[in-house]
C-alpha cells in the first residue's frame, strides 16, 4: 500500500491527498488511478513537492511536483 502527500503548501505536516493504493510487486499502479484531490490554496507562492509513503517499508520518495495548489480563480 502507497499514499500520496504534498509538501510545500503551508501546513504543519505533509498534507494526505487521498486514501492508500495497492502497488504491484515493481511499485507501479496498475493502469490510471486517482492519487486524491488537489484543490487550490489562497497565497501558495511555489509548486507543491508530492511525496509517497510505502506503508509496508516505510519508504518514502518524491513523485515529481505540482502545479494544482497554485491556481485560485
């Protein structure tokens, strides 16, 4: 099981943006899946940093970053 965090986005601790996942045995999620949601925060001056947790290991890495907490109408 992996799940998803954003860091970066001024909170106290890295913020859950979803439920777990079930990886296959190489860490890839099977086909499309929806990691959480990703909803604008007012004044986020810089990319958000995306984090997973391998619940089982312990691990964690960093997914690449987002642009998605940025846009606020």
């Amino acid at each position: 099981m992996v799940r998803f965090y954003a860091v970066g986005i001024n909170t106290v601790a890295p913020y859950s943006l979803g439920y777990p996942l079930t990886a296959g045995a190489d860490g890839t999620l099977p086909g499309w899946q929806y990691i959480g949601y990703a909803g604008c925060r007012s004044g986020q001056p810089q990319p958000a940093t995306i984090v997973v947790l391998d619940q089982s290991s312990g691990l964690v890495t960093t997914a690449g970053t987002t642009e998605a907490f940025r846009h606020c109408g």
